[in-house]
C-alpha cells in the first residue's frame, strides 16, 4: 500500500510504525462559524482513509484537533456585545463545534477516536515552548514569544521553499516584538478584555500552530504515522508545527497527507462571493448525504473539485445505479443482500474486489476505486438481463455480487440500505394504485392504465416496472 507524501513529493510505501496499527492526526475545525461543505470534503476524505485502513485489518487510533480559541472566534464573540467577552468567546465556540458535530453527524462522518480541544491543553502548551526557549529555538519578548525561525535548519522542506525567498517582502507588523518577520508566535500576550490564562511570560493565550505540535505527541507520541489536513494548511501551519516539533526533539509525523480544495462553479467558495454553501444548506436541499460524497470520490484527494448542480444530478443518478441492483437482487433471490455475508474467494466477484483494493492501495485512488465498483453493478446486470426465474448457484452469485456491492460501499461510508425518496405515500398506497391499474389493463382501459403510472411518477415519485411476474416499483431519489 502506497501514500503521496507530501514531504518527499513521492509515493511511499505505508509502513506503520507499529505493526497492525496506525496514529492519525488531522487538523480539524477552527470553530467560529456554520461547517460548509469544503469542511465537509476534508473531513469526508480522512473518513474515508480511516475506513479503508480499518477495512485492511489496520488498528486506527484517529485524532482531530477543535480550535476553541482563536482571533476570528473572538471576533465574532465581540460582535455579541455581551459584558463577559469571555463567556462570550466560549459560547461561540461550543455553539459551532455543536453545529459541526450536527452536520457531520448527518453527512454519516464518524467521530475521531480523540477529539482535543486547545483551551484544554493551554498548561501543557506553556511547559512545551518553556521546552523550546530551554532548546533555544524560541524566546520571549515582553509577553510574547516567537519561535526562531533561523533555528530551524530545514524550514521549507515540507512547503517546499526556500528561507531567503520566504522572506523577501515580509515585515514584522506594528506591535510585534519579533526578530524575523518569519518568526512566528507561540504566546500572545492578553489584549484587554480578552481570554486569557497566566503563563511564565504574563497572561495570555496560545498562537495557533503550537496546539497541534504539542496535542498529536502528547496522544499519539513524539513521533506518529499520518498527519493530514488541506492543501492550504502545508504553509505556513504544517511548516510551522514541523519547526516547533523538531525544535523540541520530536521525529513528528513520518508522512503527511493534504487534501485538495473545493471550489463552487469555478470560483473560492466565499461568503463575499455569494457561493457559501453550508452543510445543512446542502442537505436540506438534496436530502441525501451520499451525492456530496460521491462528487469527492469521483474526484482523486490531491486534487481540487469543482461543485457545480449539474454534478450533483449526476451523482443521484450514479447513487441510483446502486439502488437498483441492490433492490433486483433482493426481488429475484428474495432475501437481503444488504444484511448478507461477503463471502472470500468468490471467483465471480473477486476480480472486482481485487482492483478495488488496487486503486485504494495506490494512494487512496477513490475514482478508480469508484469505477471497479461501477464494473460490478454492470457485470451483475448484464447477468440478470432477461432473466426472472434464477435460482440455485445464480442466487447465491447474485447475492455474493450485492453483498460485496454494499460491503465496499460501506469503506465509502455509502448508505445504499435505501433511497432518499420524494415519495408521499406509503407502500399500502402505492399497492392500491398499482392494482387499480392492473385491473385497468385486464380491461384493456390503456390510457387508465397509462394515467396512473404518470400520477406515480409525476405525482409521488414512483417509478413502475412490468416484468414477466407482475408489476413491480421503486421510489424516485
């Protein structure tokens, strides 16, 4: 199994650093504001990785950091004008990480294992940058401190740049006390009214970069598997954790992955713009969390992915693909394929088994992945066209194929139990109509017939289908 490693630009094989299992970190939320659905893709992809190593027999112990303290939740809590700035910025955090919880939750995104927040790890975050002023790597300066960039011998190596360019054109900003304009902050001193905690240097609170150096080696140890996180993170967040991390004498992660970024019809997604679409905005509009995720993995995880309408009216339409296998099987073999074992060495469907887990191998190749999946279902229909009277070893092929359909579905996190449907009747209902119009046809009354099945359709979402033994339905997504 292979990785692109962000820090050598390679793939490399996935070697864990302890057999069997594997310690993943991932940058999570900077809690200020409703999850939109580039938050979605990043949190969908490390899903999606954590399922697959698990899938492989791999022990996962998977992290995700919440920034609950920060200048633009601060911000938003001044916006409140509440007395208590403090209590304020509080609200606002555990309001949001409740809201990302929420749309998570229902985008079917599993929990990290580990969840730290930053305002619970402030004390081991000042003993962590005394570590580094005790290294020399960073000093203090009138309530502030900095780490110093010049004592980081390879800054840029995960960025990919070099120090001297880095620093044509940067200045130290007014009130900053730094001796580099790349040095950057561990500490901040308190600002009026603002949180704060005591430290050695003052009261204050913590810079960004450091929580995530000092929470991933305090829960997964001083040096890990994975670390992951967006494309926009590598400079200078990532960079900068690298720096603290190896400045303290930490190995630090041993291969970083990032995701590519989402755009929406071409443009940055932007509330400035116009094309902010957040997660609830999503759902209450397509219902079905799975359209979202198939737009991602038609998409390989380096790369950017544009969101458009049109796309997602394909990815029903691929979703649907799904749901009508699933539902033929059960209706020829007359047991749930969904709740069926996936059995090995099945020769009928282990080709397509073994080039899914080739493309996941090669570096989480989702559309690849995606696309062996795809070969199933139309090898599957292909088996059962023109045929309705199946039995014996073409059941149990057929089951085995839905089987394995759902199975590798699940590694996607793919809820393919049943559809989304814009239908407003019940199954007694639809029974009632699809009778009426079976008595129209004995009939020979045609355009009776006819009205009905456009009034299920049309009218309720119900798509009808004669066959050799009788009628049969499904419900439009």
């Amino acid at each position: 199994m292979k990785v692109y490693n962000s820090l050598t630009r390679n793939k490399e094989e996935l070697v864990p650093l302890k057999a069997g299992r594997i310690g993943m970190y991932v940058c999570g939320p900077t809690v200020y504001d409703e999850p939109h659905i580039g938050h979605a893709r990043s949190a969908y992809i490390f899903d999606v990785v954590r399922r697959y190593l698990g899938y492989k027999g791999l022990k996962v112990t998977f992290v995700r950091n919440v920034t609950d303290v920060d200048d633009k939740i601060i911000d938003k809590a001044k916006k409140t004008q509440a007395s208590d700035l403090t209590e304020a910025t509080k609200e606002i955090s555990k309001r949001y990480l409740d809201a990302y919880h929420e749309d998570m939750s229902a985008l079917g995104i599993g929990r990290p294992d580990r969840e730290p927040k930053a305002t619970e790890y402030i004390p081991k975050m000042i003993k962590f940058i005394e570590e580094l002023i005790g290294s020399g790597c960073a000093y203090a300066a009138g309530g502030d401190v900095y780490f110093d960039i010049k004592k980081a011998r390879s800054y840029g190596k995960l960025s990919n740049q070099n120090l001297d360019k880095m620093e044509t054109g940067v200045r130290v900003s007014p009130g900053e006390k730094k001796k580099d304009p790349l040095d950057f902050a561990l500490w901040k001193s308190a600002k009026p009214l603002e949180p704060s905690w005591p430290s050695p240097w003052g009261q204050g609170r913590p810079g960004w970069h450091i929580e995530c150096s000092v929470m991933s080696s305090d829960i997964l140890g001083d040096e890990f598997d994975i670390h992951g996180g967006g494309i926009d993170l590598i400079f200078p967040h990532h960079e900068n954790e690298v720096a603290q991390s190896e400045g303290a004498g930490k190995k630090f992660a041993r291969y970083w992955i990032h995701n590519g970024l989402l755009t929406i019809n071409s443009e940055k997604m932007a509330k400035s713009l116009g094309n902010f679409i957040s997660i609830k905005k999503f759902l209450a509009e397509y219902k079905d969390p799975d359209y979202l995720k198939l737009l991602f993995l038609n998409t390989h995880y380096r790369h950017p992915v544009d969101y458009t309408a049109e796309k997602i009216t394909e990815m029903k339409a691929q979703k649907e693909r799904f749901l009508i296998l699933i539902d033929k099987i059960e209706r020829l073999s007359g047991s749930s394929v969904r709740k069926a074992k996936c059995h090995d060495n099945d020769p009928a469907v282990d080709p397509f088994r073994q080039k899914f887990e080739e493309a996941m191998d090669d570096d989480f190749n989702t559309p690849l992945a995606l696309a062996a999946l795809f070969d199933l279902v139309g090898c599957a229909n292909k088996f059962m066209q023109g045929k309705s009277d199946l039995a014996g070893e073409d059941i149990a092929r057929l089951v085995s194929t839905g089987a394995l359909v759902a199975r590798l579905g699940d590694v996607f996190g793919l809820d393919l139990s049943k559809a989304v449907s814009a239908s407003d009747m019940n199954d007694a209902e639809i029974a009632g109509l699809i009778e009426k119009r079976n008595k129209a046809r004995r009939d020979r009354d045609f355009k009776a017939a006819d009205d009905i099945r456009k009034e299920l359709l049309s009218g309720h979402g119900v798509i009808l289908e004669d066959t050799k033994d009788g009628t049969v339905w499904r419900r439009q997504i």
